[in-house]
C-alpha cells in the first residue's frame, strides 16, 4: 500500500516548515541592502552614532526561516521517532 506524504499532520508540519525555510531564505537573500553613507566626519565627538542597517524585509526572511527550520525540525524527529508498524 502506497503511503500519502499528507496523510497525516506530522507530515504536513514537515512539509510546510520547509516550505517557510525556503521562503525565509529567499526573502532574505533578495531584500535590499541598507544604503546609508557618511556624509560628515566629527572626529572628536563622544556619542557614537550606530545605524540600524537591516530592511524589514532581512528581520522577516529571517524570522520566517528560523521558525521553518524549528518547524521542521520537530516533525523529522517525531517522525524518526515512529514505530514501523503503527501511526
């Protein structure tokens, strides 16, 4: 008997945490990068002034790969952890 790949929800959670993996990475390697630039120099000043140099678009291809791959994770090892003969 031929077994389905979404027969059951253990699969699908495996299927869709992958789907997001690769989502996530292709929405972070395609978002633009920071363009910022000094214009002034004060060489003496105290402060030190650090931009923010990520586009919402890395924080969410990277969120959005982080809970794929934790996704995905879990269901590979619950389905490792399955017995041959049952569900």
């Amino acid at each position: 008997m031929r077994r389905r790949r979404f027969a059951t929800p253990t699969w699908l959670a495996l299927w869709t945490g992958l789907a997001a993996l690769v989502a996530g990475v292709v929405i972070w390697a395609t978002a633009p990068s920071a363009s910022f630039g000094w214009f002034a120099y004060a060489p003496l000043a105290g402060a030190v002034f650090d931009p923010v140099t990520h586009s919402w678009q890395q924080v969410v291809g990277l969120l959005t790969a982080v809970v794929g791959a934790v996704v995905a994770a879990f269901a590979a090892g619950r389905l490792s952890a399955r017995t041959r003969g049952g569900r």
